[in-house]
C-alpha cells in the first residue's frame, strides 16, 4: 500500500519550522506495513494544496495532510480537502457542543472547527481541539491531521495507528548497526551479499564518524519483522566483531562513555567557545565521572593563560581562536586532570566579533592523546547557540572515532 505526505504552511517553505509531523508519520507508517513514497510541502493556498491532494490521490492508496486544521484564516485544510475531493463540508454537533462546554466564544472559530467533510471518520486528539479526519475517496483516504507534533501523537494513539495497521495489513520492523573506523565502500565490500536480499533490505549510509547499516523486514506481524531482522543482524555483527559500536538510539555521549569504560581510558576538556555544553552533555550520563575527570570553561584570554597555561605569546601572535590555543588549552587540561586524553574547543559563535580572517563560526579543535596531537578548524552556519551546538557533537565525535580505535 503506498502514501504520500502533504505537509501545508507556508512557515515550512520559510524554514521557520522543521517538518517533524513528517518524521512521525513515516516512523509510524513503517510500523503499519504502509510504504511511503513521497512527501511535499504546500503553501498556504487553498488551490495549490488542493491540488496537491488530487495529484497525490491520484498516485497513492493514502494521502496524509499535516496542519491547517486550525480555526484562523489561513487554516485550509478542509476546505482544499472538500475542493479536491468534491465532498461537501457540513456542521458536525459533537464537535460543536465540544467547543461550547470548552467556552469558546467565536462563532467563527466554532464554525471553523465544526464543519467537516461530509461522511468523514473522527480520531480524537486529546491535546488539542482539531480531530483526526478521515475521508474514504473512491477506496482510497484521505487524513487531515494537525500540525503540532503532541496532537498528531495523540490522535495516532487514540485509535488512528490501529486503523493504519488494519489496513496497511503488514509490519515493517528497521534495524541500525553502527560500524566505526571503516570507509563505506569497505563496509558495502563485507556484506555485499547480504544487500541483494529484497525482504529484509541491507543498506548503508555514511553518518558523522560511522557508516550505519540499516536492516528493514516487512511481514505479516511484528513478530515475524523482527525475527527476520535478528537473523541479518546476528550475521553482520559476527563480520564486524570489532567495528561495531553503541546501539542506534544511543546519544554521542552514551556511546563515548561504553567506550571508555570498556578499554579504560578517561579524558578532559578545555572549552571556550562551547562553554560548558561538552561538559554538561557527559555530565547527563550516570557513572560518568569513572572515565571523565573534569572541564576547564576558559572564556576569557586571561583565564586561558592562569588556569591552562596558554601563553601570553600565544595570545598576542595567533589570538585566543587559533590552532596553536587550542593546542596549548588540551595540553593544559591533560596535565591538570592527568587523564588519557582531552579535547578543546576555541572559536566565535557570533553574532558579532567575526572577522575576514576569523569569521562567526569558525571553531579550532584539539585532541591530545599521549603524544599524538590532531588539529582542525570547522566554519559552522547559524545563530550562536546552534554553532555551540554543532561544535560539542564534533567534539563528542572526534572523541568516539579516536578511542574506538
């Protein structure tokens, strides 16, 4: 059974809001039995999303709409539902007297909310006001959601997922190995006979400082999906006795913190630029301080120099954001933890303080381990917490990939 994704509002095309509605229902979908092949984006424009109905209609045996299911001006759901489909809008009471029990006062918003296409089924949302809409066109459906992610996942848990799963008629249970210290082509040459099964599938996919293999089964229950999957993954886990690593659904610093501890090493940090972030996301895991001894946050160039004995040379030839601090900064917290390894981070975050040279996000990192010294510089997009953000993964990466050697 095929579906598409129509996701409406213009806030989308502006990238003012990611499309999380669409991560659900594919997860969800997934588990159903129901293939997805194509999800679109519509602006707030009753004729185009109309559109966008008729076509994916015509292609898929499900078509799912997230947001605009509102009471405002730009809330079109329902009447591009009704253009499309040439299925009359009408009052429906149990929503109405729903709305004035809640004390809604608007007889437009009331109004709004309360018509729906004729003949449709409700689910209920439990978090919002706006039902789960389904509408049977021809044998097919079309389902109006609401955009916010908590009502979605609650109109799915009341009743919506089981009428997809009805449907749909299959299960379809995903499995990720995380392989580490390997190139793709490298993992793709290990088990390359296992990707020329059609059910489960085999594939790979380069990630941020691992290749992921991911294994997906389709069967008749969830037993069975699952059943299938153990057997493909029991295999690729005896062809990497020693490159797998962490479970998928582990974080970067869960994943650090099972490597250490299995070959006992412990590490450091110096953090400027990052503040803290690296610190407080190890600091999340319980029983991290048997392998993380401790951070220096060096905000300031004076600090810098007191506390992890960056020179005054340093400071005044390279600057504080510079590859010889960064150095200087792991060097510093290494001695004064006395651990295995450490890490630093330098940089700008912005908005202000860039220059040509030395732009808004650019961070220099530093790794020491032993007498091995590795260096490198990333230039980050977006706002100051974002570009903090993405130097702590790196950081936490670098980390993984050094000691899963």
């Amino acid at each position: 059974m095929k579906a598409e994704i129509v996701s409406t509002g213009t806030e989308l095309l502006l990238g003012k809001n990611c499309n999380e509605d669409a991560r659900i229902l594919c997860e969800v979908l997934a588990r159903c039995g129901i293939d997805v092949h194509r999800y679109t984006t519509v602006g707030d424009n009753v004729e185009r999303i109309a559109k966008a109905y008729s076509e994916a209609l015509d292609r898929a045996d499900i078509v799912f709409s997230t947001g605009g299911l509102g009471g405002t001006d730009d809330d079109l759901s329902k009447q591009a539902a009704s253009l499309a489909t040439s299925i009359p809008l009408e009052k429906n009471e149990k929503i109405e007297s729903f709305l004035r029990s809640k004390k809604v006062k608007s007889e437009r918003i009331v109004r709004s909310f309360s018509s729906i296409p004729k003949g449709a089924l409700l689910f209920e949302n439990t978090v919002g006001v706006a039902p789960g809409i389904v509408i049977p066109v021809n044998r097919k459906y079309l389902i109006l959601l609401p955009g916010p992610p908590t009502e979605l996942k609650s109109i799915l848990k009341s009743g919506l997922e089981e009428f997809l799963r009805n449907i749909g008629g299959a299960y379809i249970s995903s499995k990720v190995i995380r392989i580490q210290g390997l190139r793709e082509s490298e993992v793709e040459e290990k088990i390359h006979d296992l990707t020329l099964s059609s059910n489960p599938t085999v594939a790979t996919f380069l990630k941020k400082g691992w290749i992921e293999i991911s294994i997906t089964a389709k069967a008749r229950d969830e037993v069975s999906a699952i059943e299938m999957n153990s057997k493909i993954e029991s295999e690729i886990l005896k062809r990497f006795p020693k490159e797998a690593i962490g479970k998928p659904e582990a974080t970067l610093e869960e994943t650090l913190y099972r490597i250490l501890k299995e070959r006992g090493l412990t590490i450091s940090v110096a953090e400027s630029v990052t503040g803290g972030m690296i610190s407080s996301k190890l600091v999340n895991i319980a029983g991290i301080s048997s392998v993380f001894k401790g951070s220096v946050v060096s905000y300031s160039n004076d600090s810098k120099v007191k506390i992890l004995g960056v020179t005054k040379d340093t400071i005044k030839s390279h600057g504080a954001v510079s590859e010889k601090c960064a150095i200087e900064m792991a060097r510093g917290v290494k001695e004064i933890f006395k651990t295995d390894i450490s890490i630093a981070t330098t940089g700008i975050a912005g908005p202000t303080g860039g220059s040509k040279k030395k732009p808004v996000g650019i961070v220099w990192f530093a790794l020491v381990c032993g007498n091995d010294i590795r260096t490198w510089k990333r230039i980050y997009a977006g706002s100051r917490n974002e570009i903090r953000k993405y130097a702590s993964e790196e950081a936490l990466d670098a980390l993984i990939r050094r000691v899963a050697r």
